[in-house]
C-alpha cells in the first residue's frame, strides 16, 4: 500500500502531458499489487491465494520497468527511482517469501 501511495505521488508529479499517459500506467500497475493481494486473499483458497501473489509479483516488475523508462526519458529523478525501484523490489521479495510460506504450508499439511 504504501508503494502504491508513494508511485500515485510520483505520478501526479509528472508533467501533465504525461499524466495520462506514463502516470496512469505507473498508477494503475502500483495499484493491481495490493488490489491483487487482497483479492487473491478474499477467495479463502490457498492455490487462488498464490496465483493472485504471483500476479502482484509481475506488476511489481512491470513497475519497476515503468519507473526505469521515466528516469530516462528525464521524467523521475534519479534519487526518486532508484527509491522506488528499491521499494517495489522489496515488496517483491517480500511475496516471494509469503509464496514460500504457504507452499511450505501446504506441502507440510499433505
């Protein structure tokens, strides 16, 4: 979430030119991984859990390639993309983690 709150930041501060073209992009991926993460939770189903987990996880590294292509095209500012790219780095580890987790789960319970 607070990736999310901190890319829809970043976005807004883009050059209204590009608010709808790389800001929307950047809102709209930042937003699918907890909307992601929340869904998949909701369905009460360990496998949907896992694949909606994954999902965020490849918007996470569609986010990061976003983040990429605005510092070089002189839209985010080094400092700030090198934050983000961190950030939604670490929330990919961090999935990576809660996968392993419940997989282990689910193998010790079989």
């Amino acid at each position: 979430m607070d990736l999310a709150v901190r890319i829809h930041r970043t976005a807004q501060s883009l050059p209204r030119g590009e608010q709808m073209v790389l800001g929307y992009q950047l809102r709209k991926t930042a937003l699918s991984m907890p909307s992601n993460i929340a869904e998949g939770f909701s369905r009460h189903s360990r496998p949907t859990y896992v694949n909606h987990l994954w999902i965020a996880h490849g918007s996470g590294a569609e986010l990061e390639t976003q983040v990429e292509v605005g510092r070089r095209v002189d839209l985010i500012d080094m400092r700030s993309s090198e934050m983000l790219i961190a950030d939604a780095q670490e929330v990919g580890r961090m999935l990576n983690g809660l996968v392993r987790s419940l997989e282990l789960t689910a193998s010790e319970e079989t």
